[in-house]
C-alpha cells in the first residue's frame, strides 16, 4: 500500500478524533466508577476498559489498518512491514477506579517494529499530545519539546511497576540500580502519560521493564517528534518489552545496557 503526506494526516485526525471521543465517555462515567469485571492478582479490568476499546476500535475501523489492542489481544505477531494500530483504551486503569487523576487513552500507528505516529490523551482534563509529525508535536494545539537538561543525575525519571513484570528481589535491586543514577524518580501509573511528559519536558527520562506494547505505542512516537531518543528490546511472544526514553542528551544508564544486552536504539 502505497501513503502519501495527505494519507498520514487523516490518518492522524482520525487518531485524534477516536481518543477524543474516548475521552468524553469515560470522563461520563466519573473518576472512581470503573466498573469492576475482575481483579485478580495485580490485574484489574473493568467495564470502563472495554467500553473505551469498542469507541476506539469503531472509530479506526474506518482505516485499512489492523487493530492491536490490550482488551483483546495477549499474543499476537506483528509482521516487518505491517502497519498495525497499536491500542490501549484506559491506560492507568487502577488510577481512574480509584480516583487518582492519572489515566489515559493512547492509540500508535506502527509499520512492524517501526513507530510512526502517536496520540495520548489525558483523561483528567482532556489534554491531547499528538505527533504531526517531524519535529511537530502538539500538546493541546501548543507546540511543545523535550526538555535540555544534560545530565542523569540532574534529571527526573518516570518509571514504574507493570503487572507483568519481575518483582523478585533480585529484579527489584536491579531495577533500583538504575532509578538511584537520577536526581528524583516518580511513578504516575501510566505509561502513556509518563512518555508524553518526557516528549513535552515535564520528565526528563523515562524506564519500565516487563511494560506492554499497548501501554508504549502512542508514547514512544512523541518522544521521537518532541526531539528525544528511545532505546527498547524487540516485543516477546507476549508483546512485553523494555523501553527507555529520554530528552537525547540523556542515555541509558551502563546498568542497563548490562541486564538486557539486545535493548536498541530506535
């Protein structure tokens, strides 16, 4: 399939278009009335997820493209030059159950492995980052970058604790080894939101480890157009994968590079 610039840019009004309407449905049912489904072990799902999903994939249903999204999907292959919506309908699902103002939307356009365009919305006020592409990203219509400190120690990290990651002890020491390289560290509960404040300056840098794809793809593409860098291991069978980014000017730390030795530069 052959995309032309005019092509991209209803694709990207369209990603736009589907996590704003997400936006205003779940800001309808209110903070702390997710709906509980199930919440067994550290997972927790709720009416509130799938009635994101089902506005998020209607929407994209209007493109060519085939939808990969957390509320139906645990295993799935993405082929080298397929060009996949990548979807997580409620990112910080646990925060909005429970009040905490930090939960998004977040839909990728990904050709394979390869991100190419990202929207993240924020559900407490309906803030919307999105990549319009080169060195053009919009925070609510406002042109916004990555921030310019130079060094880790001078800088604030975003990290946090997926479900799907390794908590043994050995893993957490690892994991600390690395948070203690920055000035300051904070966890919000969402990815999405963690790489959006990265592309718009609020964070410096950004590191999870065992983080699902959905809960990356619409964030990775804004690092990369607010001028940032991401470094990330290939997705497992379970689509987890590593992932750092940062302003540029700040890189991995060695510690890292040492646990995951196939983490790349994107």
């Amino acid at each position: 399939m052959i995309i032309g610039n005019e092509d991209w840019n209803s694709y990207r009004e369209l990603a736009r278009d589907v996590v704003s309407k997400a936006l205003r449905d779940l800001e309808g049912r209110g903070w702390g009335n997710a709906g509980v489904l199930s919440d067994s072990g550290r997972d927790l799902k709720t009416e509130a997820d799938f009635q994101s999903d089902a506005i998020l994939k209607n929407g994209l249903s209007n493109s060519p493209f085939p939808i990969i999204s957390e509320e139906s999907s645990t295993n799935s292959i993405v082929e080298e030059n397929q060009i996949t919506w990548i979807i997580d309908p409620l990112d910080g699902t646990v925060n909005f159950e429970r009040g905490f103002p930090h939960a998004a939307v977040s839909v990728g356009l990904w050709c394979g492995g390869k991100p190419l365009f990202g929207v993240v919305g924020n559900l407490k006020d309906g803030t919307i980052w999105e990549d319009r592409g080169p060195q053009d990203l919009l925070k609510s219509g406002q042109h916004v970058c990555v921030s310019s400190v130079q060094r880790d120690e001078n800088g604030v990290l975003a990290t946090g604790f997926p479900t799907s990651r390794d908590f043994s002890d050995r893993s957490l020491l690892s994991s600390a080894q690395i948070w203690r390289c920055f000035k300051k560290v904070r966890m919000i509960g969402s990815a999405a939101l963690s790489l959006a404040m990265v592309a718009d300056g609020t964070f410096d840098a950004y590191c999870e480890e065992g983080i699902w794809w959905w809960d990356v793809a619409g964030g990775v593409p804004l690092v990369l157009t607010g001028g940032g860098r991401v470094w990330m291991t290939p997705p497992d069978a379970a689509l987890k994968r590593v992932v750092f980014a940062s302003n540029g000017r700040i890189t991995p730390p060695s510690e890292l590079f040492e646990l995951y030795e196939n983490l790349e530069e994107y």
